[in-house]
C-alpha cells in the first residue's frame, strides 16, 4: 500500500478536477482522508492510495 499523503490541491491535479470538488467529495464522505489539526483550520491529507480506490469505485459504478 502506498502511504504517501497528498494535499487536496495535489489531488485535483492528479484528477483534473477543482479543489473545492476534491473539498466537497470529504465533506460527502466520498474520499478517505485524515485532518490534521491546525491552529486556525482543519488541513486535509489524503493517502494515494486512497484516491486510487476512490477511482476503482468511481469506475465500476459508471459500468452499472
């Protein structure tokens, strides 16, 4: 398993989609990811790995 974590800006990178999509797939519990606490907001990080699941799924649920 890969355990590299990536912002949710390196995630809409990777799949050229916008930040506040990748914000928004958290906040619906559709991407795993951990919160680091920070003083003045949450930050997010999410494993690679993660986002090569959230793929997987995304794609076998296109082919039903």
């Amino acid at each position: 398993m890969n355990d590299e974590f990536i912002t949710p800006q390196q995630v809409a990178d990777i799949l050229k989609i916008g930040k506040r999509t990748v914000l928004n797939l958290i906040r619906d519990g559709k991407l795993q990811h951990t919160i680091i606490s920070g003083e003045k907001r949450k930050t997010y990080r999410i494993y690679r790995a993660d986002i090569e699941r959230f793929v997987a799924e995304d794609r076998e649920n296109r082919e039903e």
